[in-house]
C-alpha cells in the first residue's frame, strides 16, 4: 500500500470530540499545553471546539469557543485553529442567516478562526451549503463533514458530492459515524465520492472495531489528504484514530519530522488520566454496536449507568440490531416510552389474588440473603402473597407465588430465564411486541398494564400509571391496584451512598406514600431509604 502524503493534512479534534465527555469544559491551562504539543508533533490544524447556537445547561468553553476565549489563548504561529457547526443548528425556528449572523458575528480576519467545518447528515446539506457561500465571503475556509455516509447508495453519495462541488467547500469529509466501516469499506467510499467531487478529500474514524487508524491509513492510500485524529482517541463512546499513532505514521508519510515529547507528556499527565476517568475506547461492547451499525452513544450511556449489567447491555444491543439504532434516542434506550407508549391496558385483575392480604415485595438486594432464615419462617407462618422482583431467586423458590418484572431491558435480559421459571409472570404483556412475548414461550403472563406519567402514580382494576418503569413501581403499583391490606418489603438494602439510584428510588417512595394508596408500607429487613418506614422482620 502506497501512500503519498506530502501535502497532507492532519487534524486534531480532541477538544471538540472529547467534550462530549466533560461538557467541553477543558481548563486554559490544558489547552495551552495541548497546542504546544500539537505543533511540536507537526499536526496542522486544532479543531478546538464547537460553536453550539443553543445554551441549555452548563457547558464549558469548548462547546462555544467564542472569539474572546479563543483570543486569550496562546496560539502557536502555523497552527490553524478550527471549529465546527452542527448543520442542525442552521435547521431551527431562527433560520440560518440568523443563526450565523449569532456565531459568526465577525468576519476571518478579525477573528482567530481559519477554518470552520459542518457537521452535516444528509438532509441537511441542502440547508448547509448556501452557509458555506456566507461564511466564504465573510473569509473563512469552509469544510463539509457528511455524516453516516456508510447507509447511503453510491448514486446518493456521488449525487451529494456533485452539491458540495457548485460552493466554496475547501474540503469534503465523511465520517464513519457508526465505526462499522472496513478498510475496503473505506476505499469503496472514496471511489463514490469521487464520481462527484475533485477537490480535497477528509475522513473522521471511529475505533468501535478497533479499526479507526487503519480505515484512516486506507483513506490516505486512496488520496484522501485530511486526516482527523484526537490525543489517546478522546471522544464519543469508542473515541477516534489517536493522534499519537497517526502523527507517528504522518512523519514518514510527509517526511516531516515530528517532536512527540510534549504530546507523551501531555498523555501522561492528563489525557490518560482522564481516560480512566471517563473510559473511552473500544471494548467488546463497541464492537458489537459498530458490526450492527447502532449509534455509540447507546454503549456509552449504558457504560456510565451502573443500573445496566453485561446481560442488560448485551440485550439492549441485541434489540436495536432488530429495531435499529442508527440514531440516539434516550427515550429508545430507556425504552419504556416505546414499549408502553399509548393508553396503558390489561387483563389481569391483581385483586383476584392480593385484596385484604399482605404482600411481601422481595427485592435484589443483600438483605433477602442475609435474612433468609427469618424471612423464610416468616412466610410459612404468615402467609402473605409473596412478589418477587424479575428473577431474584434468594429464599426456597416454593415460598414465592408471582414473580413481577416490566422495563423493557430486564424483559430482554431475563426472558429465557423466566420462561424456565414456574411461577406466573406479572408484566404488561399485551403492551409488548409479539418478539417479545414470543421469547416466554409457553409461559403464563398476568397481563397488567402500564402507563409512564414522571410524577403520577394511578391504580386501576386491571393497569396503573406509575413515574417510571422501575420494577418496583410497577410491584407497588400492582399491590395498591390489588388491595393490599398492607406491603412489606424485603431486599431492598440501597445503594452506595454516591449512587444517584438512591435519590431516584426515595423521590419515587415519596411519590408512593402519598398516592391514593391508604395501606401501610414497610420494609422488614435493612434499607437505606429515608422515605420507606421501616419494622423487624424479627418482631413480626
């Protein structure tokens, strides 16, 4: 593989990738020894932030990069300082010449910004272009970053090429949005762009298959003459081609020698540090998501959320490679809001089994264990339903009559496992796709229904509206649905206490104690919920 790289261009876009990370809240002093560092490793050009129109909730000064902060930082001669610009942005109620009039209010030669680049999905483009013709006359150098380039047709890709042709664009990029490209993948890209487009050429990696620095070197051999990069890969969920690797391969690829001390320092003192921090990087996970082309960001909300397991990852992932998830949606993710969208609606009626009655809610928690014996005895001698949660399996399973699970990651991750269980299964059934309960099988489903409402709690004969689609409730709900006498629960010991669980199972508790639900509620083993009374389990 031959590749000639004399002219080439390498870009480091590690402050504006990597913020997706840290809100795009570097500190001055970082970035002040970053641009050293890039200009001793002879990169070309520092993509040092975006430039969002819309400022909701904090963010550093990264994701703005306003004139004023770029002017207060040391920039070395020769390094070429980019932003970019999501093409959404110009898509808003406040019309594109409104919009960079806002982010762009003084012309190049006043302002530190050479370059700017749109990110751009394709039905954007035609909104985008006529932006690059403004900002060309304002002065700036002007670069289109096409997006999700790999589900498009070679006829779309060259047609869309032959747009970009008719405006000042200095350079057209595509990303491998999902990292599911190849090396060949990669060259295939080239070659349709080409059918449209003559000028320059950049590609955007992304390391889901750990192939990010190859499909870049692949790009280079098919003259592709951008090459982005970030420090240690910095960015969202796997992170990118990692500028140290491609700075070593551009020096002899360029024939200019590259000083990379400043940049191993830089690494060492902060970048890997942050990245045990913030774990980017691919794993098995990111694997997956790339080879079933779901969006990353899905992985890495996952990651950063200790509620999800192995299992609840491996089953979220094997989902959307059915339903699609190319784009990230917290509301897919969450998943209660698609599976239970529409009226809630059942056909189990819970007070055919728990009204007048105790009803005891085993949790997952150490405390079922721990107290086994007593719990146990408890259950012989009282009698109460006893409802267990998903597939907790910590007392003699003879003593547990239902078991009762509802968010749509569980159901995925349990369902085999429940279908080898005997005990009935609360859920809302008929709210499920027929996939779904396919995987239950022969299993008998108490079908009660579910709707989402944040802050609400409703109980009807055969469905209820709770806050969320936590399990527990779900479990609450169906035993105030039920007529409990009284709810007991055991197993629900807390979380440490850092874990943000803690705060949103005690709103919910609160929510829960002051619904319509008039019977009293304990836990009777150890919990560390302020807002869930407590008795013994050993004077009962």
């Amino acid at each position: 593989m031959t590749i000639n790289m004399t002219g080439g261009t390498l870009l480091d876009c590690t402050f504006r990738d990597g913020g997706y990370y840290n809100a795009w809240d570097f500190s001055p002093a970082l970035i002040t020894q970053y641009l050293g560092a890039m200009r001793a490793a002879q990169v070309d050009v520092v993509e040092l932030g975006f430039r969002f129109l819309r400022n909701e909730g904090f963010k550093g000064p990264c994701a703005f990069t306003t004139d004023d902060f770029l002017r207060s930082l040391p920039i070395p001669p020769g390094l070429t300082v980019g932003v970019m610009l999501n093409g959404a942005d110009l898509c808003t109620d406040l019309g594109r010449g409104a919009a960079l009039q806002r982010l762009f209010p003084e012309p190049a030669a006043s302002t530190p910004v050479d370059l700017v680049r749109f990110a751009c999905h394709f039905h954007e483009l035609e909104t985008v272009l006529p932006a690059v013709g403004w900002l060309h006359e304002r002065g700036y150098r002007v670069g289109l970053n096409l997006m999700q380039i790999a589900d498009r047709s070679r006829t779309q890709v060259a047609e869309l090429a032959k747009m970009s042709r008719d405006w000042p664009v200095e350079v057209l990029y595509f990303a491998d949005s999902m990292g599911s490209m190849t090396p060949d993948d990669t060259a295939r890209i080239v070659g349709w762009l080409r059918d449209g487009w003559e000028g320059p050429l950049g590609i955007h990696t992304h390391d889901n298959m750990g192939l990010a620095l190859s499909n870049t070197l692949r790009a280079a051999a098919e003259g592709v003459t951008w090459l982005d990069a970030t420090v240690t890969g910095m960015g969202r969920g796997p992170g990118n081609a990692r500028t140290e690797e491609l700075a070593i391969e551009a020096e002899g690829l360029r024939n200019r020698r590259a000083n990379l001390v400043p940049l191993m320092g830089l690494i060492r003192k902060h970048f890997g540090p942050m990245k045990a921090q913030y774990g980017w990087g691919t794993n098995p996970y990111y694997f997956l998501a790339g080879k079933y082309g779901i969006h990353p960001t899905y992985i890495q909300e996952m990651l950063g959320d200790a509620r999800y397991d192995e299992e609840d990852i491996l089953a979220v992932i094997d989902h959307l490679r059915a339903e699609g998830g190319k784009k990230f949606s917290f509301n897919t993710l969450d998943g209660a809001r698609q599976f239970y969208s529409g009226a809630p609606r059942g056909s189990w009626a819970p007070s055919e089994v728990m009204a007048g009655r105790d009803v005891l809610i085993l949790g997952t928690g150490p405390g079922v264990a721990a107290h086994r014996p007593a719990l146990e005895a408890y259950i012989r001698r009282a009698r109460p339903l006893v409802l267990a949660l998903n597939t907790q399996s910590a007392i003699d399973p003879a003593l547990i009559d239902l078991r009762i699970a509802c968010h749509p990651v569980r159901l995925l991750a349990d369902a085999e496992a429940h279908a080898a269980l005997p005990q009935p299964l609360i859920t809302p059934a008929s709210m499920l796709p027929e996939t779904l309960r396919a995987e239950f099988g022969d299993k008998e489903l108490l079908d009660f229904g579910i709707g989402i409402e944040p802050g609400r709690f409703e109980f009807h004969a055969t469905h209820c509206v709770a806050p969320n689609s936590l399990v527990l409730s779900y479990a609450l709900s169906v035993a105030a649905s039920g007529q409990a006498s009284r709810i007991l629960m055991a197993g629900f010991d807390g979380y440490p206490a850092s874990d943000r669980r803690n705060d949103e199972v005690d709103d919910m508790l609160l929510k829960f104690v002051n619904s319509e639900f008039t019977g009293p509620v304990f836990s009777i083993t150890p919990s560390a919920y302020g807002n869930l009374p407590a008795l013994s389990l050993y004077g009962m």
